[in-house]
C-alpha cells in the first residue's frame, strides 16, 4: 500500500536543505520508482593533478611536437593516453 508522500519544505539555502537531507528520509518524500535516470551531458570531466617523472630528453621531444601541433604539451600528453586506452 502507498503512503502519502509529504511535500518538500522551501529552503532558504543550500545549508539548510543539505541538514534537512541528513535528518529526514527521502522516501517519505520522494517516490523513487517513478524516478528516471538523468544525463548531464555538458558537465566539463573532473580533473586530478599528477606529478610524472619523464627523462628530459623525452620531454624534449614531446614539447617538439605538441610545438608543431600548435598544442599545449599536457594537452598533448592527455590525447595520446586517451587514444592508447581506447586502442586497448
């Protein structure tokens, strides 16, 4: 048998809503079988900074061609490893 959903509270900030989640349960809220999954298909990818050790000389010759492609080196660097995992 269904229960009566409760309506959701108007909340004055993203603060009070996020401590009025953490005390209530959704489901008294929210019918989660009519939910339907959501794209975001403009999201830019979250990014982490790594440190990488590389013989100078092979640095060299990557800032040689990212030069040549008229390109960043890490940007470089990003799309030959995007294109070997895809080759995998």
């Amino acid at each position: 048998m269904n229960k009566p959903l409760k309506p959701i509270p108007k909340f004055r900030s993203e603060a009070a809503e996020r401590k009025f989640w953490e005390t209530h349960d959704s489901t008294d809220y929210v019918d989660w079988s009519k939910a339907k999954r959501a794209r975001f298909p403009n999201l830019k990818l979250s990014t982490t900074a790594i440190s990488l050790r590389l013989p100078q000389g092979t640095l060299d010759r990557i800032k040689v061609a990212a030069n040549k492609r008229d390109m960043p080196y890490q940007s470089l660097i990003k799309s030959w490893l995007e294109e070997k995992l895809k080759a995998e």
